[in-house]
C-alpha cells in the first residue's frame, strides 16, 4: 500500500483517515466503486 510514500506523507494519511482498520479493504472498495462508475458512464455515452 505503501510504496513510493516517505514516512511523512504515511504519517499525514493516517493522521487524516484514523478509523481506518483496513486500508487494504478501503482501496479494494474504491477500485470496486470506481470501475462500476466508469461503466456506467461509458454505458451513457
């Protein structure tokens, strides 16, 4: 999850999410939402 970040923005990100228990869960989640929101654009178009 990680990769590419310093320790600094690591730190602000979990400072700004603090009730995240699962980050993994929450990006998978995203990627879900996100892929349905393009189909149905694309589907509108």
């Amino acid at each position: 999850v990680w990769g590419g970040m310093t320790e600094r923005e690591r730190r602000a990100i979990l400072r700004k999410r603090p009730n995240v228990t699962s980050w993994r869960d929450l990006l998978e989640t995203a990627m879900v939402e996100h892929h349905a929101g393009v189909r149905t654009s694309a589907a509108q178009a």
